[in-house]
C-alpha cells in the first residue's frame, strides 16, 4: 500500500452502476452490453451481497454475489487494471466469503470461471475454491467454464487468517459490526 492511500470496502449502492459499467466494459469487452444490463436488472436482488473497493474514493473493484439456493454465488469479479496485484480482488473475494459464511451462515460459495482464465484461477484457489466441474460452451463466445465451489471448513480452516490479516490494511466501517477489527479476530475464529 502507498502512503497515503485510504483503502475502504463497502456494500454497492445504485449511483455505482455507473462506474461499474465503465469497468465492465473495460475488462468485458466482448460481452459488456449483456452484462451492463444483467446487472442493473439483478441490482435489488444482489446488492446487500455485494462489494466495492474504493481507494482514495476512486472505486478499484467490484464482486457482484448473490445467494442461489441457499448457496453464495460469486457472480462477478473486476478489478480496474491500474490496480491488479495488490491485493484488491483477494480482498473482495475475502470480505464476500465472509458474509457468506458469517453473516449468511452458509455452507458453500460456487462460481463460474472460463477455463483459460488463469489469473482468476489462482486467485479463488488461494482461498480454497476448488475445480468441481467443466460445462462445455457455457459463455457466449463458446467458451467453457471451471465450476468451483468453496465450504465453510476449507475457508476456516485454511483461508481465513489470511483473510483477517489482508483486510487489516482497509477501512471497514461501512460493511457492519461483523467486519469491526475486534469481531473479526474475536468472533469469526470462535463460530
Ligand atoms: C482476476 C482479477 C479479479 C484479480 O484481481 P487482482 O486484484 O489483480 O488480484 P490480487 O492482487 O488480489 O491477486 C491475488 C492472487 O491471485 C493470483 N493472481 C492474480 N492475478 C494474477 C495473474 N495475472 N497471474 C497469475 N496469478 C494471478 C495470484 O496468486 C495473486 O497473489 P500474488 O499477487 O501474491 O501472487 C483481475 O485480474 C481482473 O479483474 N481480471 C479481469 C476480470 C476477471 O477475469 N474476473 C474474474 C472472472 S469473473
């Protein structure tokens, strides 16, 4: 982190879509006027379930996640490419498998990923999602997905120190008393 940079996740709001769609078209190219639309359409559904990265009030990042079946459902990932490799999308992924599992008390979190895409790949592997399936031309372009799938356990059991230390570094006042630094170190290890 640069020195004077204020680093802040919170849940999304409406007047973000905005800027979301500027990301979306930026690192979904191909298929960015589906997904604009598709996520303003999901919007009442996802929004208690999803998060921002702000740094120096600029948003870094979103995770658009939802809840299926009594499953999380990380939706969609993006971070802007000025801000790659420092930890924004791990953090996102971090606070969303936290709601998940502790404030939702859920079991399991799953997503979609297209096979070739390696960085996302490792990134979800080191928070101990796993390959679960292959679905043959689930993306518009014919492309196919990795299901992968994370539980309760695996996070606790290998993912979520990591992720208590990560989210030391932002501001979290604004996502609930469950993300306070004291419920976190407190709370999470002890359910
Ligand atoms: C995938 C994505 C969200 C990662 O965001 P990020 O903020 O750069 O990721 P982080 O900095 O948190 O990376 C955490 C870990 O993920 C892995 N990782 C991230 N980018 C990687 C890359 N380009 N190559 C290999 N591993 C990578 C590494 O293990 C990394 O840890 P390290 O930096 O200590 O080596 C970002 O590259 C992105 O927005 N890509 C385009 C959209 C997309 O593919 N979304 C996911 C599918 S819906």
């Amino acid at each position: 982190m640069q020195a004077s940079e204020v680093k802040r996740i919170r849940k999304i709001r409406v007047e973000d879509l905005e800027e979301i769609s500027r990301i979306i078209m930026e690192v979904f190219p191909e298929d960015c006027n589906i997904i604009i639309r598709y996520v303003k359409y999901i919007y009442a559904i996802v929004r208690d379930h999803s998060y921002i990265v702000e740094i120096n009030n600029n948003i870094a990042g979103f995770c658009i996640n939802s809840v299926e079946y009594g499953r999380g459902h990380i939706m969609y990932l993006a971070v802007k490419s000025n801000y790659r490799r420092r930890g924004v999308g791990k953090a996102l992924l971090c606070v969303s498998l936290i709601h998940f599992f502790y404030e939702l008390d859920l079991s399991e979190v799953f997503l979609e990923v297209q096979t070739e895409n390696v960085p996302a790949i490792r990134l979800y592997e080191s928070l101990g999602f796993r390959i679960v399936r292959r679905i043959p031309r689930y993306y518009i372009d014919g492309s196919d997905c990795y299901v992968m799938v994370v539980d309760k356990g695996t996070f606790r059991n290998f993912c979520e120190s990591m992720c208590i230390s990560l989210l030391d570094d932002y501001d979290l006042h604004e996502v609930g008393s469950l993300f306070s630094k004291s419920s976190r170190h407190d709370y999470y290890l002890s359910n």
